[in-house]
C-alpha cells in the first residue's frame, strides 16, 4: 500500500481494525480520516483532490521533489499513463 501512488480506502469493520483514507503524502500527513471501531454504523465522507494528484504526477521527479504537496512518485511511474488518465483515457488499451 506503501509504494502505491493513489489515493486507498479501506472499509473494515469494528471486528478487523480501522476504517482510513490515506493519501500519498509524508507519514504525518497521509491519513486523511481514520475510524476505529464503535457499536454503531458511521458513514464519513472526504473530498479527494483527484486533479492535483494527477497534476502531481505529471510533473518530472526534480520538479516533484519542490513540490511537498504529495510523495514524489515511485521509479518507472508512466508519466505517459497518467497523461491518459486526466483525458479519462482507457488504459487497458494501451500497449
């Protein structure tokens, strides 16, 4: 989960851990909500800034590594992928 570069939802229940959003961000800032058990049903919601992840992504590594806004992305991320998906592109057809 780690060394993905996205936004992660996990859903538990109060019987498997916690319930979170996390961001690809530094530690101190990557969870984004986290709930952790109860007797009652909840429902949170959080906004996901989709376009400036994306943004984020397009960006070549010196200029992500100025930019603390998220984690800089892994090695090898396709740039040219990530150029597919803001023009909501099908990835699966890309060769």
């Amino acid at each position: 989960m780690r060394d993905l570069h996205c936004y992660f939802i996990q859903v538990n229940t109060s019987h498997y851990g916690d319930s979170c959003v996390i961001r690809p961000s530094k530690t101190e800032t990557s969870r984004m909500v986290t709930v952790k058990g109860g007797k009652n049903s909840t429902i949170l919601t959080e906004d996901l800034e989709i376009e400036a992840l994306r943004a984020f992504q397009f960006k070549e590594h010196i200029t992500q590594m100025d930019d603390h806004s998220y984690k800089v992305t892994p090695p090898d991320f396709s740039r040219e992928n990530v150029g597919v998906r803001i023009e909501d592109g099908n990835l699966i057809e890309m060769k």
